[in-house]
C-alpha cells in the first residue's frame, strides 16, 4: 500500500526536474552570452558551494531558497562552456583553417549520406599528417566527395588528403549557420575531394555491432520495403512518415507540407514512437498472450533501435526517454507527473549536448509536448470506449482539434522566430491529414512485415497504400493553395514571445486565481513599457544606416534613412541550387523586421543584380521601383502589380524629410543593355557613393567626369579596386568578389567597432571586402562613419 502524498514544501518543488531545468535553460544561455572562461566557471561553482555548505550549517531553507539554483545555472554555464571550448589540444578542431593540404586516416561513424550529385562521410578521426609526420587525433569531420557512390560502408577504416576547412558560418544577419549546425552534431572541420577513388579504404567494415549488424540493415531492408509502391514521390513521402527520411521529397510537395503546418509528420516524433509502442503492444499482448508489464519491459529495447534507425534525432530521442520513463512509471507503479517527465527527459539530453538546446527539432519537439501536456492538465478530454461510432468520431475530431491547437500555440512562436510564417491552415489542415498519415503509416507497417513473407502479397498491398499516400498529397496541396495559407511575418523579439507564452499559461488560470491576474497585468505593463521605451530611444538615434550584404558574385546593399525610409539597391543573383534573393535578402529584411520597402533600386540587367529579386518581389511589398532603362525585360508584369515602376533616364534626385540627399547617376554608355546606376547619398557631413554595379569604364568616368569630390565611403566590386586610387576615399567597400574559406588566423581575431571621424584627413582608405566579412554594416550620424563586420577577423586594411 503506497504511503500518503505529503504535502510539498516551498524548498522540495512539487516538479523538482522543471524546476531544475529552468536554472539549467538559465546557465546554458548565460554561457552563449557572455562566453566566461571555464576556470571562472571553475571558481564560481566551487565558491558557490562552499557558500551553501555554511548557509546550510545555519539556515537550511535559505540555502536551498538561494543558492541551490544559483549553483544550478553555474553548473549550466559550465557544461556549456566544457562542451564548446574545452578541446584537447590534438583535437581535430585545431588542426582547421591551416591553408595547407593534410592527410587524414579515421573511420566512417555514421551510414554514407549518398546524394544525387555527392555524397557526405561522417568520419571519426584517429591521425594526421600535417606536414611533420603521423599524429593521434580526436574529433569528427564532414567529408564531402562530388559524385555519387556506394563505395563506402559505416565502419570503413579510409585515408584521404585535402585541406581540412573551418565549416563557413551564417555571413549574413537572419542568414543559416553552418558551423552550428554542425557543432550540434559534434563535427568541427570539413574537408572536400572531386572523385571516390581519391579516398582510400584501408581496412573495411568495423564500428559498432549493433550499428553495423542490426541498425543499418533493418533501416536498409525498410527502405527497400518501400519500392513495393509504384509512385517515387509516396515512397519518399512513406519513408519520411516513419523514418523522417525527407531528402527525396520534391520540393512542391515538402513545401505545401511547411505551408500547411503539416511538416512535424515528415519529422520522426513520439507519434512515430507511439505506433512502435502500439504495434509491439498488440503482438505481444493479444498474439503472445503476455503479460502487460512483460510486453512493457521487451518494448523498451525495441523503442530503442527505432531511434538509432531514425539517427538519433532530437524529437525520437526526448519520445524514447519519456516512452521508457512512463514504462518504467508504470511497472513499478510510480505516480506519472508528464511535465515532470518531460522536463527530466530535456535534462538528460542537455546534460548530454547542451548545444541541442539551439537545435529547431528540439525546441520544436519540446514546445509541442509541452504544449500538449499542459492542455490535458487543464481540458478533460472524454474516452472513446463504449461509445457509438458517431460519438467515437466526434471525439477522436475533439481530440486531434484540441491537441493540434495546443501542440501548434506552443510551437507558433518557434515557427515565426526561425521561418517567419504562420500557417493559419494548420488548425484544419491536421484534422484529415493526421487522420490519412496514420492510415499510411500502418499500411507502411504491414508492408513491411508482409514483405518479409510475400513480394506478390506486398505488391497488392502497396497498392492502395500508395493511393492513400497521394490522397493525402491532394489534401496537402488543397489546404496549401488556400488564401492566405501560410503569411510571412517579420521576426517576433524575444520579448514579445515570452510576452505571448505568458498569456498561453495565464489564459487556462484566468478565472478563480487573483495571483495570477494580478502577475499577468503586472508583467504586460512591464513589457508595454519596455516596448515603448526602446521603440523611443531607439527612433531618436537619427542615423544613416548602410548594410553591404555578402551574396557572392553578386550585390546586394541595404540603406536605412534616419527618418526609418527603407531602400535596397539589387537583388543578388540566383544560379541553379541558390538563390541569394530567398536565401540571404529575405532572412535578413524579416529578422530586421522590415515587412515592406519604400524604394527597390535596379542598377542593371547582369543576373547578379537581378537573380533574388522574384524572391523578394514575392514576400516583401515595394512602395516603388527604380530601374536602369530596359529592366522590364527581365521582370514578370505580375511582380510589378502592387509597385510603382519606371525607369531612370538621366540624373534624379530624391530628397527626404530627414535631409538626405539620394543621387541617382545612370551612366553614359550608350548601349541600352549595358548601362547601369550608381548612386550618391549625401548626409549632414557625410558622402557616401554606391557604384557596386559600374564596369571599369564607367566608374572611371564617374570618378573624372562628375564633381564628386569629398566622397567619404565608396562601394565597387572588388575587381575594380585597382581603378579607384586609396586616397580617394576613407572607407572603400568591395563587394561581389565570391566567397573564401575561414583562416584560423581571422577566427582567432575579434573585429572591434571602427569608427572613422569625417573631417580628419586620412592617409589612405580602410578596405573592407565582402567575402571576407561577411556583411558590412556602416553608419553615421554625419560626423563619424562608424563600421562593423558581421564575421570576426577581418579587419580594415
């Protein structure tokens, strides 16, 4: 007979693992921002202890009121920093960025990533030659090979040579972060070869049995389980159902799933982990006649290699831990707290990598089932035994409504912070498509298990599996193509999303509870007034803001007047795997939350000037559009529905309310096809000439023919920085010259904030290149050009 729950105390927390989660989450966001060196931490922790000790000599509740959660978020801060600074000194890590050509022996660690047009090696490294003979190492790299192959296996003991590169970071403001996204899964360099032969295998296989003899080939006899069906997109759709294998989706399909707020099902999850349970629940309880407990404990091991099969991802990880904690809650007949549980299964995997903490699946996953567990605290939802099949059909649509709304509140947030979209769809859409997964994803089962027995039997099944399967693809696309399905929103600040998370738990606790009325009026005065405040000060700055953004070959520059006018001279290019336009301007644009433009700029017709633009056209709503005679061509009629267009024919000038000045200069080159525009804002004090787009000739003549002298910043492409003499100029931008690996020499730099006063003489002009810096961002208030680079470590030379 159980004992008597005893009432909890204010030092012994009723949910002790979220509340030491909370301090942890505090320590390890801490350890991001201000980066402290781990002896500190070292020193912080131990004090830290030494303090509650005495405290706790004296006065026990102070201790644990106190300093408990303050040794919590040093212990956070701590694993953080162990995890991404503390590296051995022959750590793969160290040996990156070396601008000269290793060799490499280590050994495949995971299953080959085998692509259309490449294929990607995980590879653990056991030594390397840099040049002065054979050194043990540690540490994983990506290794890229640029063909196809089959040639490798997981275990593979291989040697290759190459330069060892430092993995690109995001070099644009809203931009994707490489080097996290490898980080998170423990590879810090990578390194690139053109053919498989120029790998050696030294010895093959090995590894780990149970990856190489169990793992790989149920997840290989899966994949081919699948060929059964006749179309290649419902294969691809049923091996992202139930492996979260997603590479082979087209791309129409996978986005109408991201439009809809459907793709968590292309997404291996606890629904995935819970039809595991469900399966092996019926095999051994209604067919082997076991015991429940027993089918519990024998399932354990089996939810365990679905999450190797699906490769460990964040969302299986957190469902297979809970899966087990409730298993085991429930066979030694422990009390189930689900927030309790979820907030232990985040702790583990933290502890484990705290970069996971940053990973979108892990705080998508646990927003959701937080989400979802809160809602059953407070919603009672009825049970379907015993009821008629109309009544079993209203609930299950009860059910699938009000976990979606639960699971898509927690999570609306997380979407629009990191994608920018919220897609009103999701509500309605998920009732029927849950419902047509869920019949795809037993067939896919019995699919499976029936091959194993018949192909002709799997024949005749797959064939109206795959008539499910593009039901389901019809129904996607039906809600996809809905108006205003899936809107673009600018990034919400953090302010406003905890702002929204506390008005999610306030609303359920609204009526009955004072305390919590009088703590959510509190805290909306506090974030009203922070709003207000920052948007004051923020609006008396009165600064002329240039951002240079890196696209490659192309150009791409943002200007911000003083008065908040908005104007973006090109659009980047496109080539056939990137387009800059929904690439870079975009991300950037929605994360500075600049939802419409006033002017667009279009300085010519090259593909570099031009190739983002339908991208931008498409999400971002232009008041008005200048552009070099004959840009008609190359824009779609339908782009220009809702912008004011024309075209420059001579000098123009723009005056705004704020006292800028905005020169538009067309060049004097004769042919229609290859003229172009520069620009020349004038500013208080401060002249800045954007000519990015001019070819050698025109800008000579620009620079000789025109009275432009004082020019205090000029931005060219970078081929032509011979043209332009550095006396010229105090500042000298150069944009469009490509891209360059990282040096570790610059990755060990800090690039401080550059001011440059106007009117001191200057022997000759900073140089700042794009690809190297990644964007450039000038300001100036009209005495000082103030200058910051997005990456570290390059400098003004």
């Amino acid at each position: 007979m159980r004992e008597p729950t005893q009432p909890q105390s204010q030092i012994s927390p009723r949910r002790p693992a979220l509340y030491v989660l909370v301090f942890l989450l505090l320590g390890i966001l801490l350890g991001n921002y201000l980066n402290p060196s781990i002896f500190l931490c070292w020193v912080l922790l131990v004090l830290s202890l030494f303090i509650a000790i005495l405290l706790y000599l004296k006065d026990k509740s102070l201790s644990l009121k106190i300093l408990i959660p303050l040794i919590i978020v040093v212990g956070g801060l701590l694993r953080y920093e162990i995890k991404t600074r503390e590296f051995p000194s022959n750590h793969i890590k160290n040996f990156a960025g070396l601008n000269r050509r290793v060799t490499i022996e280590g050994r495949i660690s995971l299953q080959p990533d085998v692509r259309d047009t490449k294929t990607y090696l995980s590879v653990s490294v056991d030594r390397i030659d840099a040049g002065v003979g054979w050194l043990k190492t540690s540490g994983k790299i990506r290794l890229r090979i640029r063909k196809p192959t089959f040639r490798f296996d997981y275990g593979d003991l291989i040697r290759y040579r190459g330069y060892l590169n430092i993995p690109f970071s995001s070099r644009n403001p809203g931009g994707f972060d490489y080097r996290d996204y490898l980080a998170r899964k423990e590879i810090f360099a990578t390194m690139s070869v053109k053919f498989p032969e120029d790998v050696e295998i030294l010895s093959p296989g090995g590894g780990s049995p149970f990856i190489s003899k169990i793992i790989i080939p149920l997840r290989g006899k899966l994949m081919e389980t699948y060929s059964h069906l006749p179309s290649p997109e419902t294969r691809a759709l049923l091996a992202g159902f139930i492996l979260g294998e997603r590479r082979d989706i087209p791309k129409e399909i996978y986005e109408m799933f991201r439009k809809t707020g459907t793709l968590h099902l292309l997404a291996v999850s606890g629904s995935n982990v819970g039809l595991v349970l469900i399966l092996f629940l019926f095999i051994f309880g209604k067919l082997l006649r076991l015991r429940k407990s027993i089918s519990l404990i024998l399932i354990v091991p089996l939810i365990i290699i679905f999450c190797f099969i699906t490769r460990n991802e964040p969302s299986v990880v957190r469902a297979t831990i809970m899966a087990t904690l409730v298993i085991l809650a429930y066979v030694f007949t422990r009390d189930l707290d689900l927030l309790n549980i979820i907030a232990f299964t985040a702790l583990v995997i933290l502890m484990v990598n705290p970069l996971w903490l940053y990973d979108i699946g892990f705080q998508l996953s646990f927003a959701a089932t937080t989400g979802i567990a809160y809602l059953l605290t407070k919603v009672s939802i009825p049970s379907p035994k015993r009821k008629r099949w109309p009544r079993k059909v209203w609930i299950y649509c009860y059910s699938i409504f009000l976990i979606t709304l639960a699971a898509q509140l927690a999570t609306a947030p997380i979407i629009a912070y990191h994608f920018n979209n919220f897609p009103l769809v999701s509500f309605i859409a998920n009732l029927p498509v849950i419902a047509l997964v869920m019949v795809a994803v037993y067939g896919g089962v019995i699919l499976s298990l029936v091959s194993t027995l018949s192909s002709f039997a799997a024949s005749i099944i797959a064939f109206p599996l795959d008539l499910v399967l593009l039901f389901t693809i019809s129904t996607v696309n039906f809600f996809g193509h809905l108006p205003f399905a899936n809107p673009r929103i600018v990034t919400p600040s953090l302010l406003s999303i905890i702002f929204f998370f506390l008005i999610l738990w306030a609303i359920p606790n609204w009526r009955g509870n004072p305390k919590v009325r009088r703590l959510t009026i509190f805290s909306a005065l506090i974030f009203l007034n922070l709003g207000v405040w920052s948007h004051l000060l923020g609006a008396g700055k009165g600064n002329l803001r240039l951002v240079a953004l890196d696209v490659g070959y192309g150009r791409s520059v943002f200007v911000e007047t003083p008065s908040g006018k908005r104007l973006l001279f090109d659009c980047g290019g496109k080539t056939r795997t990137y387009d800059y336009g929904e690439r870079v301007i975009l991300p950037f644009l929605l994360e500075g939350r600049f939802a419409s433009l006033d002017y667009l700029f279009i300085s010519g017709h090259e593909s570099g000037l031009t190739g983002g633009m339908q991208a931008v056209l498409e999400e971002i709503k232009v008041k008005d559009i200048l552009a070099v005679p004959g840009a008609s061509d190359v824009i779609s009629a339908e782009l220009l529905r809702d912008g004011g267009y024309r075209e420059v024919e001579g000098p123009l000038e723009i005056l705004f309310p704020d006292g800028l000045k905005l020169s538009v200069l067309l060049s004097r080159n004769g042919v229609l096809e290859s003229q172009h525009l520069a620009y020349l804002l004038e500013y208080r004090g401060a002249r800045l000439l954007l000519a990015g787009a001019l070819e050698e000739q025109e800008l000579i003549e620009l620079l000789t023919s025109r009275p432009l002298e004082g020019i205090d910043l000029i931005e060219i492409r970078e081929t032509l920085q011979g043209a332009v003499p550095l006396s010229r100029a105090k500042l000298l931008l150069l944009t469009g010259g490509g891209f360059s690996y990282p040096r570790r020499s610059m990755e060990a730099e800090e690039t401080p904030r550059i001011e440059i006063p106007l009117f001191e003489a200057v022997p000759r002009s900073l140089v700042f290149k794009s690809r190297h810096c990644g964007a450039i961002t000038v300001e100036t208030e009209g005495e000082n050009l103030i200058v910051e680079t997005f990456l570290s470590g390059c400098g003004g030379r």
